[in-house]
C-alpha cells in the first residue's frame, strides 16, 4: 500500500499495519464529513482532465428537445448510449426490454412511503415536502403493518450502513418497489448479481463523483410507470440540463474506453480500479483509528466474489456506520465536540449512539478526520 505524506511531515502508525500522514489542518476548524459529497475521485479525474474536455458552442443543444423518438425525449441520444454501456461493462443491472428514464440526481417521487431502518435521511424530508395528498411518509418499512398500498425503497447497499438489502414489508396487500442503487457500483461493493428489478434507479454523482451535474437514471419495466416518471422530470424542470447530459456521457466515455482493450484490470487509469483501490485504503486507515480511539465499533461486511473485478472483495461503503460504545448516548454531539460533523443517528430513524460519517471526502479531510478519532477518548 502506498502511503503519502503532507509537507514532508511522519506519518501516524496503528496496530493493524496502516499509518496516516500529520493533516494541515487547523486545530481550531472544523472537519465537515456529514454531507455525501463524493470529491473523493477527483485525484483520478484531475489526471484524465484532456480526455474528458467538453466543448459546447453558443448556438449548441438550445432546444428543450433531447430525441423526439425516445419515449425520455429530453434525453439525448449520447447519454443514453453511454448509460447502456456502463452497466454492460460492469454488469450491474439488465437493461433489457426496460425503458430508461432520465432524471436530475436519482430522486423519485413515490400512497406510505417506506424503507426500513437505519434509512436515508432525505427520504423522509423529500416526501413531505411536497405535502402531497396522494404519498405520505410512514416510516420504518419493518414495521409497517396496514393493510392498505405502499411503496418501498429498498437501498442497497444500503445509506447510511452499506448493507445489502431486500424487501421487508409484510403486508396482505401489495405494494410498490424503487431499488436505490446508488451505490452499486464496484468502488463501494462486489458486483454479486446482475440486478433485474422492476424500478432500479442509478445516479450519476456516485458512480464517477461529479454531483455537481445532477443527473440520474431509471430502469423502468412497466411503460407505464415509465410515462409517469418522465411527466413529472417535465413539470418539475422540463427535462435534463443537455450540457449535463454532454458532459456525463463524456465521462462515461472515458471510463468504458479503458475496459474497452483491457490488458491488466489493475491499472490506475481504469476508474474503478484506482476508485476501489482508494476506498479500500482510506476503510484500512479508518479501522485503524476507530481500532485506536476504543469509542466507537463499526458494521462488518462480508467478503462476496465481484463478477466485474474477478476476486473475493470486501465491501468499501461511501459511509462509515459507527455505534457509541456504553457511556456515550449521542455520537453526533460527541463528535461536534471533537470539531468534527456528522450525521445522527435519528436523521436515519435509529438510536443516537449511532453516526454517520462520509468516506468520500477530500484526502485533507479525511487525514484530519482519522487523526482526530485516533485521539478520541471515552468521556
């Protein structure tokens, strides 16, 4: 493992064999590994930046139009192209005799509204904030017990644990299923089995990192449903940003050119090669200093063969789960005071000794973050 250091300063040494370099940062400022932002990746795209420029004239893609042939017609047809050939090359999802649905980010609309606990956080605040008649929010999907229509959402892995995840609803009546497949993707988990559900959403900020662009995608088997999700992207922003669309399908582009003449799968210019090999040493330095600071236990994930990368791999998740050990009853406010923000566990419907803290973060702030929870001391 190849370890780097910061203005020539040593590096921090823990017991499981991983060391952290001395951080930048002030002692005073405040580590902030709450949000999702998934910067992470940027070291890769910095090193690939002329393959990806992008060039749109002034009098380029003004219509609202993307192809008037396609169901999605504000989709154009370069993003479409490049979505069907990233999951044919990692193998993630069947996209056949589906219909794809083009969104801005992978948010959809849902009648009851569940996911079972320790759930997203947003699920809850995106559905009431339309304080629509037709959906509520209702809850823990584990719990849900009326015999009246729902609609599930089942993430997985799953936000904020990185569990794999299935259906839990027990009801007599039949409901609705939304796969989250945020992060299926080989960076964060094995690629087990091509998935081939009847709503599987995708988003775009995850698989490579550029959240700023907004875009997200569905597989969608009932056409009608298909119809439904498209009205809404139209009423709700009439269609997708086509320099968005441009952009990420450059991307994509990118990514799938280096597969396409694959000689050696471990090369740093295969992005999900360098992506996974990132996440895999920043989750060796993170259980080495959770290892170090005795307040905190982490989830524990299973070792499952990865069809896309050909080997045994544990899960690399894009958050870290923590649970207080006895003595500390809220893991956010422990952490505040350590200057370092997370989540809580109530924004996931769960006990408040259990946090949630970003792996995706910049280098500096995560080196900051290790650091710090080194240090940490039980009160």
């Amino acid at each position: 493992m190849v370890v780097s250091t910061i203005n020539g300063t040593s590096p921090l040494s823990h017991s499981n064999g991983t060391t952290i370099p001395l951080s930048t940062f002030s002692r005073n400022s405040f580590v902030n590994v709450e949000k999702g932002d998934p910067v992470a990746f940027r070291p890769y795209w910095e090193k690939v930046r002329d393959e990806c420029t992008v060039e749109i004239k002034g009098d380029e893609w003004m219509s609202d139009l993307g192809d008037t042939n396609n169901l999605c017609w504000y989709m154009v047809p370069q993003m479409r192209d490049a979505i069907l050939r990233l999951h044919n090359v990692v193998g993630n999802a069947v996209t056949k005799d589906k219909f794809l649905v083009l969104g801005t980010g992978s948010s959809h609309r849902p009648i009851n509204v569940v996911a079972a606990a320790p759930y997203y956080s947003e699920y809850k605040d995106a559905t009431d904030i339309l304080q629509s008649r037709l959906f509520q929010w209702t809850g823990d999907a584990a719990l849900y017990d009326k015999d009246e229509p729902y609609i599930e959402v089942v993430t997985s892995p799953n936000n904020p644990d990185g569990t794999l995840r299935v259906p839990v609803v027990n009801s007599g009546v039949e409901g609705k299923i939304i796969y989250d497949l945020a992060y299926y993707w080989p960076q964060y988990t094995p690629i087990t089995y091509q998935l081939d559900h009847d709503v599987m959403v995708f988003t775009f900020s995850k698989c490579t990192g550029h959240a700023g662009s907004r875009i997200g995608w569905a597989f969608v088997k009932d056409i009608e449903v298909a119809k439904k999700m498209i009205t809404f992207v139209q009423l709700n922003s009439i269609g997708v940003s086509r320099e968005s669309q441009i952009r990420a399908a450059k991307m994509i582009g990118v990514i799938c050119d280096g597969y396409k003449n694959l000689k050696s799968i471990e090369s740093d210019h295969l992005f999900f090669y360098y992506s996974k090999r990132l996440m895999k040493e920043r989750w060796e330095k993170f259980k080495g200093a959770i290892e170090k600071s005795k307040v905190f236990t982490l989830t524990k994930y299973p070792t499952s063969y990865c069809h896309f990368n050909k080997d045994l791999s544990e899960q690399y998740p894009a958050f870290a789960w923590l649970k207080c050990l006895e003595g500390i009853k809220d893991g956010e406010s422990y952490l505040e005071k350590l200057k370092i923000r997370t989540r809580g566990g109530a924004r996931f419907g769960v006990d408040a000794k259990y946090v949630r803290v970003s792996m995706i973060c910049t280098e500096d702030e995560f080196i900051e973050l290790c650091t710090r929870l080194s240090n940490a001391k039980r009160e």
